[in-house]
C-alpha cells in the first residue's frame, strides 16, 4: 500500500513550472472577485462604465490595490498571479479589442508574430522548461515569470 502523498508538497510542485500558473482552488479563492469582475464584463452596459472610468468600476468591487493595478495595467501574469483566471480574464481581452492569443502573447517574452510563430510550430519545447528550481534558480523563465 503506498503512502498518501502530502497535499501541500503536492501543490508546492505546480509552482515549479516555467511560464505555468496552475489555477488551483487557492488561486479560484484569491481571485474570485477578480474574475468575477471579468465576467461582469459579458454585459454591454457593464463594458461601458467600465471603457468610461475603469478605476471607478474596478472600485466597486472588493478588490486588493494590488489586484486592481494589475488589471489597469493589463498585467495578465499579476492578474495570475492574483488568482485570475484566463478564461475570465479573456472577457478583458475582448472588451479592449484583442484577441486572445495577441493578449495572450503579452504575458510571454515574444512579441505577438513571434508568438503566433511559436504557436503554428506546435508551441514551446518542454526541453529545459519543466523546472524552474532545474534552470539555473528560475533564469530563462523569461517574462513570463515576472
């Protein structure tokens, strides 16, 4: 019969992957108002209080300083980090006018042609990106460790 593994150690180990936030239910916890207020965004009416005072509608909802900065920023690895969820936080792309995969190519250290590039070649190699801790303290992680 095997040991049950450790929950904590267990979940310790998705923090170890280059580029990756794994949205566990820590991170759904941390960003629930987050993505909350990203859904918001799914109505016309919501979109555009938000276009015409973006600090004024993020201020209506409980959101850290932190985590509203990160959103008037577009920020997307802080929104992350915060517990943002990509899925969610699409509804930010689409109220900017970006598509995904361009929004998406900010929170990496290509610009978006190289991205697209990348994307079309069958996406990054895992070869010396599975470990941060295995990369020389986390260096080459690029931006998207910021």
């Amino acid at each position: 019969m095997t040991q049950p593994r450790d929950i904590h150690a267990y979940l310790a180990e998705f923090e170890d992957i280059p580029g990756t936030r794994v949205f566990t239910a820590a991170r759904a916890r941390q960003g629930y108002h987050m993505n909350q207020f990203a859904m918001s965004l799914m109505k016309a009416e919501n979109r555009a209080r938000f276009k015409a005072d973006e600090r004024a509608y993020l201020d209506e909802w409980p959101l850290s300083d932190e985590a509203k900065q990160a959103l008037l920023d577009r920020n997307y690895n802080r929104c992350l980090d915060l517990g943002g969820n990509v899925y969610f936080l699409a509804k930010l792309f689409s109220t900017d006018g970006i598509p995904f995969a361009e929004a998406v190519s900010t929170m990496t250290d290509m610009s978006f042609p190289e991205y697209r590039e990348m994307m079309m070649k069958g996406g990054r190699s895992p070869e010396g990106n599975r470990s941060l801790k295995d990369t020389a303290g986390g260096a080459g992680a690029g931006k998207d460790q910021e």
